[in-house]
C-alpha cells in the first residue's frame, strides 16, 4: 500500500512549515502586513441629505407598533404612515409632510422635526411637537435601508415602532 509514503509525506510538511514559523532564538520578530483595507470614500453632507430626501418623497411606512404599559410591551399592531415629501428649512429643521388619516379626516400636515446624523444614519428627532387633530409627540426614528425603528411619546402613552420604507412609482 502506498498509504504509509503519503502519511510521512504529510507529517514532514506539517513538520517542515511548523519550523518555517518558529524564529531562531534571539532573532527579532518579523512584522506582520497589516491587512488591506478597502474603504469607500464616505458621502459628504449633500449626498447623505439628498438620499434621506429621496428615501422620503412619496414614501410608505409599513410595520408594527407597540405600546409600553408598566414598563412591558402591549402586543404589536400593523402600522402605516405616508410622508408626501420633505423639504430642508436649514441647519438640522425640516419639515416632513404626513399625510394623516383619522376618523373622516385625510390631510397633509407639516411637521417640523430635527434631523440628527449618526454617522450616515439620519435619526428623526421630533421634540414635544402638537399634531394637528392629535397630542403632543416626542419620538426618535432612526432611517437605515429603507427601513424604520424607534421611539415615541405623546400624553400618557409611549411606545416602540419599525417597518419598510417604499416609495411610490411615477
């Protein structure tokens, strides 16, 4: 059988590429190469603004919600929101144009929001803002490829929201 011949065979270049790793004593280390990075140039503040514009003109939310109530989470329930569009007032304001539906009412509403930037990641920051025909929210929705998640607060309730964000067709 030629089984034994390969098996040497095998534990000598084992053997062989152990000590080729293995430095003489005394002798310096050698350096290891760093590891090639391959990063794309990140995007510029008018990018990241015109793609948080696009992902927001004609857009659907489409998710969950749900309540917090005694520091638990109240059963998730089916979710829709339609932005019209948004426009950049200046620094970090916008005005985001909901459309809002309630009872017989269906209207477009500006809300005034803050858009705060982790990175290139918009966070909606919405700070005791009345909403036509509603409470007084607070919320924190973070946007990130083409979907939703956060945070918001109005009265005497709060709660948790996350989706998909689509964009109508023309």
């Amino acid at each position: 059988m030629k089984t034994i011949p390969l098996l040497v065979s095998l534990i000598a270049t084992i053997t062989v590429a152990q000590d080729a790793k293995k430095p003489e004593p005394g002798a310096e280390p050698k350096a290891i190469p760093a590891p090639v990075s391959v990063e794309k140039p990140k995007p510029n503040t008018e990018e990241l603004e015109a793609k948080f514009k696009a992902t927001l003109t004609k857009a659907t939310f489409s998710g969950r919600w749900c309540g917090i109530k005694d520091g638990k989470l109240t059963p998730e329930k089916e979710d829709k929101y339609t932005i019209v569009g948004v426009t950049k007032l200046g620094g970090e304001m916008w005005i985001i144009n909901a459309r809002i539906q309630y009872g017989e009412k269906d209207f477009v509403a500006p809300i005034p929001v803050q858009v705060k930037w982790a990175g290139d990641t918009p966070v909606i920051t919405l700070d005791n803002v009345g909403i036509p025909g509603g409470n007084t929210y607070s919320a924190r929705v973070l946007i990130y490829n083409k979907t939703y998640a956060g945070t918001w607060s109005g009265g005497d309730h709060a709660g948790l929201l996350n989706g998909v964000i689509t964009n109508e067709q023309e």
